[in-house]
C-alpha cells in the first residue's frame, strides 16, 4: 500500500518526536504492508511554522539514517497545510509542498480545523484550482460541521477537491460520528484515497492494513486497491523527492 499522510518526521510537528520514533513508524508501516510513505508534517502558522526548506532539511537527515538500516521503503515528502491565507503568497513564491500532481494540477493535502469550515472556504479553494493548485482535503470525516451536514462536502467535490479517508476512522477510533462520515462519504463514492495519519505507535499508529480489510469486507477488493494503492501510488510517483531504500540485499 502506499500511505500519502503521516508524521514520521522527527521533531516538527506533534508526530513523531525522535528519529527512533520515525523508524518505528516506518517499521511499523511496512508490517502493515505499506512500501512507500509520504510525509506530510504539519504546516500551520502559529503552531507549527515549518516551511518548505524545514521540512526538506528533516527529510534529508531522516533519509541518511534510513540509509544505514536494513530497510526497504520508499519515502518521499510534501506537508498537511492548515487553511488560512498566507497559503495564496506561498503559492506565489513557489513554496507549498505538494504532494505530486494529479491531472495536471499541483495536489495540495489541505487540512480544515477539526471544530468547523472556516467561512470563505469555497472562495479559496476556488481561487487555489484557478492558480493550478487542487486540494486534497484532509480526513473531512473529522470536521464537526460536516457531522452536522454532511452534504457541505458536496460542494468542495463539484469546485474539483478531492477527499482523503482516514484509515483509523473507519476502525472507530475517532469515534462513532467519524466513523460513520468516513463510511458515508466511501458509500457515497466521494472519497479518492484512504491514508494512515500516523503521529506515533501508542495512540495513533498506521492502521491500513485493518481498513484495507474492512473495505474490501463491505466493497470488494476493486474498492480496497484502488483507495489505498491505486490512487494513492499515481499521485507518490509524481513527487519529486522519492528516495528509495533497498534494504540489505
Ligand atoms: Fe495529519
């Protein structure tokens, strides 16, 4: 499988503190049958500032201590972007982290606050497809709003985003509201991708493969690939920071 949302790098975001944290991710991936993980710290002014440059430093040195194990993944990355309006200067400047390409466009893993839909989010996201930019909204399925009215994601899809699942959620371990949204909008045929969201072994680890197994349960293993390898492997190939482990051969 191949996992487009994590927080395996060290000492950024509130994912994984140490880089033996992120080993233990990364390992705890591939036992889940996972090859190629994308990391996507957060980047959310005020609470977590890291920028293109932060981010691709952590990376590299993330990379070099891989590179001495005897692991083989695939590891490449980009960031999950809180919405707010400093993203349209960014894109100016050429300094959001995508994700890859998908359609031709510049794929970029958006992130709602969890409490609600910022007014004038449309707008925006109007604004960033008109500049080459098509949001992957990130896990929708934990958004009190959409709990409330779930139909306010329709209008998100009609503009051009597309929808990622979080594999967790679909286990209940976002509760039941989270759980039924993240089935609902999978029924509903809206979702594109299904992704870990990893921040650490004890509370949040990489659940893909019991999601991977749930969803070919109730829609046939078409469904399952094509959410959780599929989708997700066409948008991994098209970034351009891939490092690819070997392992010990
Ligand atoms: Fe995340």
């Amino acid at each position: 499988m191949i996992d487009l949302h994590s927080h395996i790098l060290p000492g950024i975001d509130d994912g994984a503190r140490t880089i033996e944290d992120s080993i233990a991710l990364i390992q705890q991936s591939i036992e889940n049958g996972v090859s190629k993980i994308m990391a996507t710290p957060h980047s959310n002014i005020g609470t977590f500032d890291n920028d293109l440059s932060g981010i691709k430093q952590v990376f590299n040195e993330l990379c070099l201590k891989i590179s001495e194990l005897d692991i083989k993944v695939e590891l490449a990355f980009a960031a999950e972007v809180r919405i707010c309006p400093e993203i349209m200067l960014l894109a100016k400047k050429q300094q959001l982290p995508f994700l890859g390409q998908y359609e031709g466009k510049n794929l970029l893993l958006l992130e709602f606050p969890d409490s609600h839909i910022p007014p004038g989010s449309e707008k925006f996201v109007s604004w960033l497809l008109a500049h080459n930019i098509c949001p992957l909204i990130a896990h929708p399925e934990r958004n009190r709003d959409l709990w409330q009215h779930p139909y306010l994601i329709n209008e998100f899809v009609h503009l051009g985003c597309l929808l990622q699942i979080t594999a967790a959620s679909l286990l209940g371990s976002f509760g039941q509201k989270s759980q039924q949204l993240a089935w609902q909008y999978l029924d509903l045929d809206l979702v594109h991708l299904v992704a870990s969201d990893m921040h650490n072994l004890k509370r949040r680890p990489n659940r893909m493969a019991e999601a991977y197994q749930v969803i070919c349960d109730k829609f046939g293993t078409d469904k399952a690939k094509l959410l959780c390898i599929d989708n997700p492997d066409l948008i991994f190939s098209s970034n351009p920071s891939i490092q690819s482990f070997k392992g010990k051969l």
